[in-house]
C-alpha cells in the first residue's frame, strides 16, 4: 500500500482529495472501493472505463486525469 498513500498524499498535496483526512484512511477508502468490485460488477451492464471514470469522479480525481493515469 505504499505506492497508493504515495498517490494519495500527492493528490492531497495538489487538492484533488481533501488534505483534511489522514492519508492512510483515504487510501484505505480507496482500495475498498476497489476491493469489492468482484461482488458487484457485470461487464454486461457497464464497461471497465465507466466504472474507471466514475471511481476518479467520486475520489476527486476526474479533472485533469487520462486513462493512462498520466496528468492531461
């Protein structure tokens, strides 16, 4: 998990996720989302980019980041 708090601290420093909270429990956050995937997706109903774009949408992360995961 120490590449994800990386991350997580980075979008913090430039104010895509809120600095207020600790960085391990947004991380943490994060990675649940993630984590519970297998129970609910279904690629008949939503494609692996949908559901990228709206986890980047709900973490804070939509604006100004690709597919790639590379700033825009």
């Amino acid at each position: 998990m120490p590449r994800v708090e990386h991350v997580v601290a980075q979008a913090q420093e430039t104010g895509a996720l809120p600095a207020r909270h600790a960085t391990r429990i947004l991380s943490e956050g994060i990675l649940g989302m993630r984590g519970w995937m297998h129970r609910w997706y279904r690629p008949d109903v939503s494609t692996a980019a949908d559901v990228a774009d709206a986890f980047k949408d709900l973490i804070g992360l939509g604006a100004g980041i690709s597919h790639g995961g590379r700033a825009s």
